[in-house]
C-alpha cells in the first residue's frame, strides 16, 4: 500500500470482489470489501493515496483506494476500515487505467478517453480522445507531467497538465515490416508494414517522423524520389501512390496493374517513375506531368519477383550500348552469352536517357530498357541463376556491370556492354539472398536475406573467374570456405532491405527486419572511400573496412516499441486524437 507501516499490505481486484491482504506469521491472509449491493461488477485497476506531499488523504487512517469496473464506475473506498464510500460514474466504457497523483485522479477508458479529475470528482478538467484503448497511465514527481500507454496502436504520449501540451512519443508498427527504403538527400528512411501503415524515420534519434496509410490496403513496396521529399509506394491490390512527406498528404494515385506491385524506381532526375508488378506488367508514369500513365510494357513469360536498377544517361556505357549487339552463345563452363534486341537502347549522344534494368519482369532475363521509350524492344542478357529467379539486382557506380542474386544464396556479375557473365560467387548465405546494396565507393557489397545474416564483401576479393575452372584460378577464400568478408547479425527475422545512406554527414548502414526490428549501421571509412584497403582474410574480422566492429551500431531499435514521435495525415495532437478542456480549472 505503499507506506512503511503497510509493507506487507496489498490491495487486489477482479471479478465481483475487491481483497485487503496481509501477510503476517509468514501467512497471507485477506478481508473481502463490502461492496454494498456493487458485487456484481468486474473491477480492472486499482489506485491508492500513498499519502505524499500536501494530500489531505495522506494520513494512514484516512487513506483511500480507488477501484475502477468494467462499467465505467468508479469506487472510493477507505483503507482502514475496508468500506465503500463513495461510486463515481466517470465514463461510459471500461476503465483500463487509473492514476493518483498529489492532486488528481487520472483515468483511462478503453474506447480511447482519458480524463483529469479533481479529487472530488465533480467535473472533469482535461479530456483527450487516442485511437486505442488508454492501458497505463504514470506520472512524473511534481504530478503535471503524464505518461500514456495506448494499445492497439501502440503509442506513447507525454501531456503537460499545466500547458495542455500533448507529444506523442511511440508511434509504432503493429505488424512485420515488409519493404523499407533509404532517402538519398536526408537520414531519413521509410518503413512499410503489414498493418497496412506507411511510416518515416528520422535514423539519427529513432523518432518517426509522418505516416501515411490507405486504408483495407497492404503495401508492397516503397522508394523515394531522387529530388524531392516525396515517396512512392506500391501496394498487393495494384495501386501506386505518391505521398509528399512535407504536407504529409497523398498527391497522386493510380491504379493500372492488376497483381501485386512489387518494384518502383525513378529515373536519375526524377522525371519518369517506373512501376512493375507480379503479372510481368512494367509500367511508366510522367512525374512532371501529374505522374500521367505514358507507357506499358507486358512481359510474356512473367517471372513474378521484380527487381530494378538505374543506368544514368550521363553514363559512358550507354554511348557503348547505342548499337545493341546481337545473341551470341557460350557453351560450357558455366558462362553464358549474350545481348539480345531489336535496336537502339540509348538515345542519340546529344540527348541522353538513362538505361532502366530490369530482371524478374521476364523469367530468365535481365531487360534493358530505354527509360524514356518502353515500345522500343529491350536488349536482353540470359541469366543462369537458380531455375531462373532473381531475388535482387543492383549496378556498379559507372553502369558497366550488374550484380544478380539468386536464390540459391549466390551472386553473379555481368557486363552490361556484351552480356557476358564475368563473376560468379555461390553460397555465399545459407538461405535466398533478398536484398544487396552497394556502398558508394564501389569497392564492398553488402547482402542480407532469410537466413538474418548481413554480410560485407570487398569486390576485389569476392568474384572468382568464370574460366577458373579452365586455368585454374581460384578466389581467396577464409573461414568456411568463403571469400574474406564481415558477418553481423542483429534481426530475429529474414532481412528485408538494406541501404547506404550518406547525407549531411557520415555514411551509415539501415537494415530492416521483417520482424520490425530496424537498425542504423555506422560505417568505416574504407567502405566510403575508394583507395581503401582490402580486408584481410577470415571471417567476421578486418583490418580497416566494414561495418565498425567496436561502435557499430548507432541505433538497434524494434520500431514496435521504441520511442518515435509521430505527425498524422489528419491533423491531430494526441495519438491521432483530440484534447480538449473540461468545465473545471487545473489551477485549482
């Protein structure tokens, strides 16, 4: 009961009864309330006047016990002599949560409400609405300060009594994360859920900082606008929408495919957005026109994981690629030929357009299109991944070669001028490799995928020949097998995204997990710059490159239950709520 003279006192409640107990003579024994005709009643929390500071209640023989019922009511009853004194109908659903402070009783219901009483009870003085049910309520010291757990949605509030200011402190996902995504301009990144939310990240604290979210929807996949603070998200039904993360507002939405959409990408200025879904539809949208639907491409023979990368126009390669060559065939040794089209993929030299590559969209094929013409025939590479699929696709910096996955855990390399494959580099997880990213000086990859695992590899050392088994060449291998590289583990689930992201300052690492948990990776400089060296050989240790091994992670954080502020799409002050003052005054 709080008190020196009451340690071995304690108050309980539950279905049609409230019990005094105390334990005395190593024995627990107990007293049941007389309830005066209110047995009938389910009573869920409890409160006691511990008897601190200025509180006329605070003397042992005066003090009271505050049980809340399932009915809304609650009951004052007197410690000392077990009897009900007074029965208060506060609210209209349950009350969840109850809190003494010095000069109020705080109470939480769970259709969302939470009221500040006086004392007597006569009116409330301050009310707020959350979307959830109010579950906890704790107050700091001096008692102006409030701290509110709501369910459901999983948020934390902090309410200044004496200011009326409300800040929501948790915001969090309520489900597994299902595709995430870095900002290129600010450390910043978004996260997609299976509870149908949307939600930016500020990677430097871990507080969310807007949320988006279609309601009846599940998101598939997400990226950002390479220019302006906006993103785009694909979602299972088919839609894609653009939501501007300043207004916190969706700006454009369309709805052309008929499965699930599971890649986007932007063109390098981002003019042209690119969407691809699980039929083998690929479809372009003019962003400086409203993001008005241009062209569709439709793959023949879909091949259901769709993953995209860039080739910039600026690049020297595309003035290489202008005159496609034609299929060409390399028999044994696992190599395989060629380039495959119909024409030009590049725009003439003094107009030029980025390359858009795309695998997955056609089983077996890596396509390359001209980003700014989809009716011109894409040139074509065949790949020999595992029975066809590849997991997921990226580009080395100057657009000469693409990395693939597979989903057998390996990862090839490929020329982009001739088609040929020039790398090859197996088992390289246990389990299918889901997402690769490559660090900006374009010297280490790092992969992740089902197996939990996040890997660091130095090009230089990773790829094998592919004729190495003509001459005999062979990799350097570490620990296990595998080339030199580093291991780090910190999700309980498969790793669904990883990216760089270097703005305003260092270069860090975010990693997402499909069981929410996010973590912010900081990265050394031999990953950042090019002359760096190589790591030495063995496994999960180096010389100067990688992840940090002593600090290396900035953040760990579970999303679903770390704190994170939050802004709405509706505007609201109090966990997408409202706040608003009752008929009495907090000063009195």
């Amino acid at each position: 009961l709080g008190s020196d003279e009451e340690r071995n006192r304690l108050v309980s409640c539950g279905a049609e009864n409230v019990c005094f107990w105390r334990l005395k003579g190593g024995t627990l024994r107990h007293c049941v309330a007389e309830l005066q005709g209110h047995n009938h009643e389910a009573f869920v929390a409890i409160a006691v006047d511990v008897g601190v500071g200025r509180n006329a209640l605070s003397t042992v023989s005066n003090r009271r016990a505050f049980v809340a019922t399932a009915s809304g009511k609650l009951m004052q009853l007197r410690v000392e002599t077990r009897a009900l004194e007074f029965v208060f109908q506060l609210h209209t659903t349950m009350i969840a949560a109850v809190h003494l402070t010095e000069a109020f009783c705080i109470t939480g219901s769970v259709d969302g409400v939470l009221r500040v009483w006086p004392l007597d009870f006569s009116e409330f003085l301050l009310e707020a609405e959350h979307e959830g049910p109010v579950s906890c309520i704790e107050s700091s010291s001096d008692g102006l300060t409030i701290l509110i757990a709501i369910d459901r949605v999983n948020a934390l509030g902090l309410m200044d009594l004496s200011t009326h200011r409300y800040i929501t402190l948790v915001r969090s996902h309520q489900g597994p994360v299902l595709c995430a995504a870095a900002d290129p301009r600010r450390r910043q990144f978004v996260t997609a859920s299976a509870d149908g939310s949307v939600r930016v990240w500020d990677s430097d604290s871990g507080r969310q900082i807007c949320e988006f979210e279609a309601a009846g929807e599940l998101p598939s996949v997400v990226v950002y606008h390479p220019t302006e603070h906006a993103l785009a998200v694909g979602y299972e039904g088919g839609a894609v929408r653009v939501f501007d993360v300043e207004s916190t507002s969706m700006s454009h939405e369309y709805k052309l495919h008929t499965a699930k959409v599971v890649a986007l990408h932007f063109d390098s200025h981002g003019r042209c957005l690119f969407s691809a879904s699980t039929d083998g539809a690929l479809v372009a949208y003019d962003a400086l026109k409203d993001y008005w639907p241009m062209q569709v491409y439709a793959a023949p023979k879909p091949g259901g994981s769709v993953s995209m990368a860039l080739l910039p126009g600026e690049s020297a390669l595309v003035a290489a690629m202008s005159v496609v060559p034609t299929r060409s065939s390399v028999g044994g040794g696992g190599a395989v030929g060629g380039v495959t089209g119909g024409g030009s993929v590049a725009d003439a030299p003094d107009s030029p357009t980025d390359i858009l590559a795309v695998c997955g969209l056609e089983r077996g094929l890596l396509l390359l299109f001209h980003a700014g013409d989809l009716r011109r025939p894409p040139a074509q590479i065949e790949l020999t991944v595992s029975g066809g699929r590849a997991a997921a696709l990226t580009l080395s910096h100057d657009g000469g070669r693409a990395f693939v996955c597979g989903a057998n855990g390996s990862l090839l390399r490929y020329e982009l001028a001739t088609g040929e494959m020039t790398g090859h580099a197996p088992n390289l997880h246990r389990e299918p490799i889901e997402t690769i990213a490559l660090s900006a000086s374009g010297t280490h990859i790092v992969t992740a995928g089902a197996d939990r695992i996040i890997k660091v590899w130095p090009l230089q050392t990773l790829f094998g020949s592919v004729g190495a088994s003509k001459t005999g060449a062979r990799r350097k291998l570490g620990v296990g097998g595998l080339p030199p590289h580093q291991s780090f583990v910190a999700h309980g689930d498969g790793v669904c995204a990883v990216g760089f992201s270097s703005a305003l300052g260092a270069t860090q690492l975010v990693s997402v997990g499909r069981d929410g948990l996010v973590a912010v990776w900081e990265v050394s400089e031999a990953v950042t710059q090019p002359e760096a060296e190589e790591h030495a050989a063995g496994r999960g240790r180096t010389t100067s490159s990688g992840l940090l091994s002593t600090q290396r992670m900035l953040h760990l954080a579970d999303f679903r239950t770390t704190v994170a502020s939050t802004y709405r799409i509706a505007p609201s002050t109090v966990a997408g709520g409202r706040l608003r003052a009752g008929g009495g005054s907090l000063a009195s």
